[in-house]
C-alpha cells in the first residue's frame, strides 16, 4: 500500500497533533515547518498525489489532472459568472495545492500596502482597512521564505535569462518609459540550487514543473516535513466539518477518505488553508448551535471581503514571430505602475507580468464565447503574439462573498460554494488604465494590433477570513489565529486584510513561517 | 446540477484513424484527405482519413463540420482538424440523449432553412445562417465543443505554429529567446543563460 512518502502516520484518536488542511503554499509550509519543530501534524489534503514526473505538457488534459474541478456556482454581474459560471476560480485540487500551478512571482507586499485604510483613505463602498501587522514586522520572515524558495535577485540569485515573450516586453516598457522592468524576483531557479534544477524554459509553469525549478511544496516543503517523522500527509480526504467542545475550542477534523467514508482525525488545533474559497466554506459548513453563524464568525466576515486582483490581459499582435509559449510563463515584470497614484484615477497599484498560454487556452480565454472572423484572425496570428498579465489591488468589499449554496450540493452531499461578485468603481478605473498601459507598451514595442482580455477564472483567490487588530472587523489576529477559537488558525491567502498588487504566494509562506512560530510558541506555553 | 459544457472534456490528442471502414452498425463516417501540401501530413498516418461515429449520421456529421468552418473559419485549416470537433460532438451524442437531441434538431433546423439539404446552400447563405441560430442550444453546444476541441490538438498546435507537448524537454538550448527583431535586454535585465 503506498504510504505517500510518511514516515510516520498518526492514530484517528491522537488528539495532540495539529490537524492542517491543505498542502498548498500556506498549509504545506505550515505542516512541515511545525513538523521540523518536533509538533506532530496531520495534513489533510482533498486532491490526489500526482507527482512531477505524471505531469501533462497539455492544457486541457493538464486542467483535468491538476485543478479543482468540484462544482462551485457564481453570482453578481463579474463576466466569470456569465462565461464560467461553475469556475469561478482557477486552482488546483493536487497534493501541493496551487502552489503546482502558481507561476513564481515573488514580489514583498509595499510597506504603504500594509496601511491601505490610511493610505487610499475612505472610498464608499470599499472596505478597507490596515493589515494588523507592518512590513517591517515581516521582513525577516520575507527574507526566510525568499531563501528557502530561492527567489532569484535576493540572496545573490541571479535573475532568470528572458525569452522572447520578455524580449518585446523589455523593448516596449523602455520605450514607453517604464524605468523598472525586468525578469523579476521568481521561485524559479536560474541555477541549480538546493539540490533543484535549474530551469528549463519549457513554458508549462501551469501545467506543473517536471523538472522541479520552481518552488512548489509537493516536492520542497512536504516531503521535508514527512522526512522528520512528524508529519503525515493524507491525499485524497476532503475535510467536511470541523468540531468543537462546548467550551468552543476545535477538537477534530471530519473528513471523507479516498474510498468515501467519513473518518474523525482528533486534534489539539487546526489550521485550515484550503485557498479563500474552500477556507470560508469549511468554516460555514462547520457551523453548531454554539455557532450558528459558522467558525470564528461572530464578526459576520466570514467568506466578505473576496478578492481576486484586478487582472485582466493585453495582448500584442507584431509582424514577426514571438512564440510567446516558450519559456517561463511570467518571464518579465514591469513595476513602475505598483505606486500609489491617485492623479491616475484610482488608489492602489499594479504589476504588467509577460504571460503566454498554449493555443489550446489562448482559444479558450482570449474572449469566451467569441467566434467569427475576427476571433479566428487572433488564433491565426498566435506565433505573433506577446502577452502579459495585470496585477493590480482590487477593493475589498462586504457583498464580495463566498457563501453556501441553497440548494447545490457536491459529491458528498456538502453545500457548494458560491461566489458572489461585482467590480468596485476603483477596479474598473484601474483595468481601463491598465489595458491603455498594455496597450501602449506593445504599441512602443512595434505591435500591428492589441487585444484587451478580461479577466480569467481567479488565480489568487484572497481576504475571505481576513486578519485585522479588532475582532468585530475580521476574522484572524495577525498570526492568523481565530479571534473567537484560539485553537483555530488560517493559514492561506483567506489571511489577506487588503490585496495589494503583488502576486501573493511568497507572503503567504511568509505568514505561514511567522504563524509556525507563533503555534510552537502558544503550544509550549498551553495557551492553545 | 448541469455542469456547463465550456470545461467539460478534454479533447483526446488521438487523431483521426487511417480511412479503412469499421463495421460500426446504425452510424455515420466522415473521410477525407489531407492536401498534397498540407503540414499535417506529417502527422497523420495518411493522406486519407476516416471518422466512425458511434451517434451521429454522416449527414450530421458533415453538416456540423460545415457549420463549424463558419464557426472559427480557417481557410487553409484541414477539413481533417474540423473532423476532431465532429468526433468530440459524436462522443457526447453517444454518451447523452439530450445532446444528441439538440444536435439531431440543429441539423434539421439548418435542413429546413436550406430546403432538404443544408450542405447545398450557397456559402453566402450558409454563413447568414450560421448566425442567425446563435441563440439556439445547437449553437451554444457545437461552439462550445469546437473552442475546445479545434484547438486542443497536436495538428492544431502545428498549423498554429504551438510547441504544445513536443516543448516538454525545455527550449533552454532550442530556441526560447530566438527572437532577433528587437535588440536583447541588457545583463541587469535579463540574468543569464545557465551551462549546458
């Protein structure tokens, strides 16, 4: 029987292990940090263990071995709803999470970015508020987590070598007088580091690194964490519910195990990392006639405050070849744009990051339900085309909300998510800016023709259990801790007070680091 | 609930069957042939080529492969890549009585429009057609595959000049900064190229 690599596996009644649901950035580094500190963990991951070397070099067949493909419904007048109506988001269903997926970028979050209620002051309608904690406070856990995941451009890591897609990026950014563009701070190596390749340029960031270059927990964090004898990983068993004692505090996991039966895993705390769709549902679904609301949520933010980043796409139509698909993904970032601006329109800022996709997923994403002559026109001049991403900060709102469905339920019979949303003013300002900006890179650059690309299924996924200093405002301290259930930790993206413009995943390790801490510590003194 | 078709099945990278006729009872085929200068050709087993279909008519096979050319019209396209979104459409037939309702009833629609035989209308006409039935369900399915199913293919991916899987070594030694038509970005910019 496979054993998925443990050296150690945990008795259902063992109630001194800290249970972590979800292997991806947030709970894989979580699960194997606690691990290396001696605390016994229990990682209870819903996706299968599909290792490097199964990986499909194809989209669709990839897309059907990685993502998370559970029903989900959506609600609110955001186009996804109308063109995607059952994915809502774009992640992974593996063990290693999104973090197989994810692209690398990893960028700090702005010390200004920490204040976003200070800095952009009241706009109606957004929820804003300063992060609970400051960049000073996190730039030694930044620093661990950059080294750790072999950021290149710290720790003397040179930069990746730029490839075509980078090319026309780099001409164009100089030429509209961008002064801050370059191949980024990336979890990719450029040179083999901690006995990882080096990168291969094959351009399947998405679809999964065979080579391993880029940092992804299911062949760094885990199996380091499983190495000590402290942490057992469980794939396939999809948490279900989580329960408590009647003095409130967690006790156990109920989750589905590969073969479908539900089985109780015992737990002196829990941490849930289920990215910030899934992490509000387990917390609603969980609710008692103690919580009759869901876990932790006496403030009622739980699932409020969605956010996705701005994102949108433009793409560059030029006379010659680009072949934009060779190479890592997000090859080039251009940073000029990450400031706060408000002459340009709106607060908050962006990041232009070159992304291809396949032909496959261009067809599919370029404008969903188009078809006729001018789409096929696009698809005929995809070896002429570069592309990039936009990632700016969208605004955190009340009635952007993941909630249960009424009436849809999944595979084991639980409520299904559903995703509510709608564009804040400031979004809409912002994307309009954006595309002008894209656009006007490519133009520099030479191009014959841009096309604007709305937003894809959401990636980063964010602020849905956010952390803030009052608890009547969020639902986690700054360690991620639950205000109402101290035993009760969120360990992802949910954490995200505000979105910032940065792509998140290097700062949800950093979190995840600074809250192994803070768990070791709360545990030694009995406090948890 | 019904999940929508736009993420539903992947599209098999198998293409099309050399033409030798299987004995498949109650269906229809389509066959064809790659153009002499066709650069599929090397791809294909081939010149000729043959769809068995387990649901669909050689009628409506042929007519839902006409009407996907206007769909997403590449000229210079094979006729053999259309035949992938044909077999996808035929495989949801065989496997769903209501998809092979709503295809049998396009089929019959566009027949009735082009008295008996859609397929002998002028291409004009055709193409007015097409869009004239965007709000059916034959539409919204036969888009929906074909967005797919057209361009998730190996003969695709060569016609549309995609490495698709045959990248899956790398482009570090082949290729991945290629470009010469705009000057390279200096060391800060761009780091360097590791040894091979």
């Amino acid at each position: 029987m496979d054993n998925y690599g443990n050296t150690k596996n945990f008795s259902l009644d063992d109630d001194s292990v800290v249970v972590v649901v979800g292997s991806g950035a947030g709970g894989g580094t979580l699960a194997s940090e606690l691990a290396k500190k001696g605390i016994g963990v229990v990682v209870l991951e819903a996706g299968k263990l599909n290792q490097r070397a199964s990986f499909i070099p194809d989209e669709w067949p990839s897309f059907h071995q990685l993502a998370w493909l559970d029903e989900r419904t959506t609600s609110g007048s955001w186009r996804i709803a109308h063109d995607f109506p059952n994915l809502p988001a774009w992640i992974c269903k593996t063990v290693g999470g999104t973090s197989v997926h994810w692209a690398g970028a990893s960028l700090r979050i702005q010390p200004h970015e920490f204040k976003a209620r200070t800095t952009y002051g009241n706009l109606p309608g957004a929820n804003l508020l300063d992060w609970p904690l400051t960049r000073e406070e996190l730039d030694p856990y930044y620093a661990r987590a950059e080294d750790k995941m072999g950021v290149t451009r710290t720790n003397d890591i040179p930069g990746l070598p730029g490839n075509n897609n980078f090319k026309v990026m780099y001409a164009g950014a100089t030429k509209a007088g961008y002064k801050k563009c370059s191949t980024g701070r990336m979890a990719i190596n450029s040179e083999t580091r901690d006995g990882r390749s080096h990168c291969y340029q094959r351009g399947f960031c998405f679809q999964g690194c065979i080579f391993g270059a880029k940092w992804s927990t299911l062949y760094v964090e885990i199996p380091e964490g499983q190495a000590t004898g402290h942490m057992e990983l469980r794939p396939e068993a999809h948490a279900a519910r989580i329960e408590h004692d009647q003095n409130g505090k967690v006790t156990a996991v109920l989750y589905f195990d590969a073969a479908g039966k539900l089985q109780r895993q015992k737990a002196r705390a829990v941490a849930v990392a289920g990215n910030s769709i899934e992490t509000p549902r387990l917390l609603l679904l969980s609710e008692s006639s103690k919580y009759p609301a869901g876990l932790a949520n006496s403030s009622d933010q739980v699932g409020r405050n969605y956010m996705r980043h701005l994102t949108a796409s433009v793409y560059g139509v030029f006379q010659k070849n680009v072949d934009m698909y060779r190479g890592t993904t997000m090859a080039g970032i251009i940073a000029d744009e990450e400031v706060f601006d408000p002459s340009r329109g709106f607060v908050g800022g962006f990041h232009m990051e070159t992304i291809s996709l396949g032909l496959a997923f261009y067809a599919a994403f370029l404008n969903p339900g188009a078809w006729g002559k001018e789409f096929a026109e696009a698809m005929e001049a995809y070896s002429r085309t570069a592309g990039m991403w936009i990632v700016g900060e969208d605004m955190p709102q009340t009635t952007n909300r993941v909630t249960l469905s009424q009436g849809v339920k999944d595979q084991f019979g639980l409520a299904v998510p559903n995703v509510n949303f709608d564009d804040h003013p400031n979004d809409i300002a912002m994307r309009e800016y954006s595309y002008q900006r894209g656009e006007a890179v490519y133009m520099a650059a030479g191009a014959d023709k841009t096309y604007r690309v709305p937003p894809y299924p959401s990636t980063h996924n964010l602020g849905t259990c956010r952390m803030s200093e009052k608890p009547e405002d969020g639902v986690c301290n700054n360690y991620g801790q639950t205000h109402d259930i101290p035993n009760l930790f969120i360990s992802d993206g949910s954490q995200f007070t505000t979105g910032a413009s940065e792509n998140p995943t290097l700062t949800i390790v950093t979190l995840a680091l600074r809250q192994a801490d803070y768990i070791a510590q709360q545990m030694k003194a009995n406090a948890i | 609930m019904k999940r929508e078709t736009n993420i539903e099945s992947a599209v098999p990278l198998a293409g099309l069957k050399a033409s030798r006729r299987n004995l498949l009872k109650g269906a229809g085929m389509l066959s064809g042939t790659l153009a002499l200068s066709s650069t599929l050709a090397a791809l294909a087993p081939g010149r000729a080529w043959a769809l068995d279909m387990k649901a669909l008519s050689s009628h409506q096979g042929r007519v839902i492969l006409r009407f996907t050319r206007y769909l997403y019209p590449h000229p210079s396209l094979e006729d053999a890549v259309y035949a992938l979104v044909v077999k996808d459409l035929d495989d949801k037939a065989s496997a769903d009585a209501d998809s092979k309702n709503t295809l049998a009833q396009g089929v019959a629609q566009l027949d009735q429009i082009g008295g008996e035989d859609w397929l002998k209308r002028s291409a004009a006409l055709q193409e007015i057609d097409v869009a004239s039935m965007e709000s059916t369900n034959f539409f919204k399915l036969v888009r929906s595959t074909a967005v797919v199913s057209l361009y998730s293919n190996e003969m695709a991916y060569a016609h549309f000049g995609y490495g698709g899987p045959a990248g899956n070594t790398g482009y570090l030694y082949k290729g991945f900064n290629d470009l010469t038509w705009l000057p390279d970005p200096p060391p800060t910019a761009s780091g360097p190229i590791p040894p091979s």
